[in-house]
C-alpha cells in the first residue's frame, strides 16, 4: 500500500480540534492500514515526529430513509500524537 493511501481525510470536529492544543491530530484512514504504516505515511507526508498512534473502528450506524433502512459502512480512524512543538499545519491550529 502506497503512503498516499493509508491516509483518507483529516477530521475536523469541535473534540478534535481542542484535541490539537494537546499536538493530537485525527485521520480517517484505510481499513487496511496498521500502526506502523500510519506513523511512516504520517511522518513523510507532514514532516513531523510521531510519538504515538492510536486506531478506532467506528461501527457504522442504521440509517433510515422513508421505509427502508440500511446501515452505514463501519470505518477507521487513527489519532496520531506529534512530538511537542511540531504541528501540522493542514489543521489550521
């Protein structure tokens, strides 16, 4: 797998952006991808220093639109520590 493919989108909500003032960054990432993999694609692509990782998988939800009903497709995301004085500025932090 390819550094470029690990890393699907960053998360921007209310909790990870306070999540930044602690150098904690979140990434939707492929379903794929381990913690190693992460920490290289992270560390090449933003040119930082990472301390840590950490992989959620997020279930996905039912959804119901009219009658019928579905679910989601469950996903993964990685939250990934920097080391202290370094930022990635794509959050805009």
């Amino acid at each position: 797998m390819h550094i470029y493919e690990v890393l699907r989108r960053p998360i921007i909500t209310e909790k990870n952006t306070a999540l930044n003032g602690l150098n904690k960054y979140t990434f939707e990432i492929d379903r794929r991808a381990n913690k190693p993999l992460i920490r290289q694609a992270v560390e090449q692509i933003f040119k930082v220093d990472v301390t840590s990782v950490n992989v959620v998988t997020v279930p996905g939800k039912m959804r119901r639109v009219g009658r019928s009903r579905g679910m989601t497709s469950p996903w993964r995301k990685a939250i990934v520590t920097v080391k202290a004085g370094q930022r990635i500025e794509l959050f805009g932090s």
